[in-house]
C-alpha cells in the first residue's frame, strides 16, 4: 500500500484569494463590476417570463476628483468607504450593491418595483448629503428592468439617466420618461 497525504489548505487559499480579488474591490469589500455583469446574466436568464425584474440604480459621487485633489487620496478613499457603509444599511437583504469603479456604485434591487427604486434612491442621495465630513453629493439614474430586455440596453438607460441627473444641477436622483425606455428599447408604453 502506498499512502500519499497532501496539505491543501495553501492552495485552498490561494483559491480564495484569486476568487476576492476577480470578484470583490480591494476597499470597500463590495462585489465589483464583473461580479455584477455575472450576476446579472444569471438573473436575466431565470426571470425571462416575468413582466418585470427589477431596477438598477446607478450612483455617481459628484465632485469626487476634486475631493482627491484638494483632500488627497486617503481622504476619497474615506468617502468611498463611508458611502459604501451608507448604501449597505439603506438597502434590504435581497438587494445587490457593487461597486462599479471609481466613484461609481451600481445597486441592483431585483423585483422592485420602480416607486420602490425612487424612493430607496431618494433616501440614499439623502443619507450621503447628510454626511457630515466633507460636503458630499451623489446623483443617482434610476432604470427599472422590462421582460425582454438586454443588459446592454438596462445599462444605456441608467447610464443616461445618471448624467441627466448630472446634467440638471447634480446632487438629485432621475428616472428617464418612459418615451425615452420605449425609443431605445424598442417598446411602447
């Protein structure tokens, strides 16, 4: 008989280590950008006969650069890591945050209805003005998910709503009307 006994538990490890740093931003701790397109993919895929999915909400730190300029870079990473704490106690369990790069968060709020996603988005934008530090601000595009629709097209309409918001003064949250979902996505409502 030949016995061979083998320690695993470096390359285990090591495994984990490979899987937190493809899927989780080194900072905050949060899922990031490619966590969120697989997860995303997932759902899409098991949820293609329900009328609606959910929404997407798209968040944007205004002014960030300039808080790493004047500040330093410790100081943004404070206020990225202070916003992120903000967005995991506003949200419920089931809903999905991830950080998206940068000064971007995405957060995903699966089979919420739109008057839901406003009023989670309007809260949050609310919490992050109050932050007491420095004087910061989101602006916040808001996409709810229709049957049928693509990822890409999901992401279109909550990237445009997001500079919308920015484009109209920032520090607000925007939904796009619906004849602009309906143009792009090829629907009528």
């Amino acid at each position: 008989y030949v016995v061979c006994f083998e320690d695993l538990s470096e390359r285990k490890e090591a495994a984990r280590l490979i899987k937190n740093l493809a899927y989780y931003d080194e900072l905050t701790g949060l899922p990031n950008r490619r966590f969120l397109l697989e997860q995303l993919d997932k759902s899409f895929g098991q949820t293609l006969n329900q009328e609606l999915v959910g929404a997407l909400l798209f968040i944007d730190i205004d002014h960030f650069k300039s808080i790493n300029d004047i500040h330093c870079h410790q100081k943004g990473d404070e206020v990225l890591l202070v916003i992120s704490r903000i967005l995991e106690t506003s949200v419920d369990r089931e809903d999905k945050i991830y950080r998206w790069g940068g000064e971007e968060f995405l957060l995903f709020l699966p089979h919420s209805p739109i008057a839901r996603a406003l009023m989670v988005a309007e809260a949050i934008r609310q919490a992050i003005s109050e932050y007491q530090t420095l004087s910061v601000t989101v602006s916040i595009g808001v996409a709810e998910h229709h049957d049928g629709e693509a990822i890409d097209q999901l992401f279109y309409r909550v990237d445009k709503a997001l500079y919308a918001a920015k484009n109209d003064g920032r520090n607000r949250v925007t939904r796009l009307p619906s004849e602009n979902v309906a143009a792009h996505s090829g629907r009528s409502e």
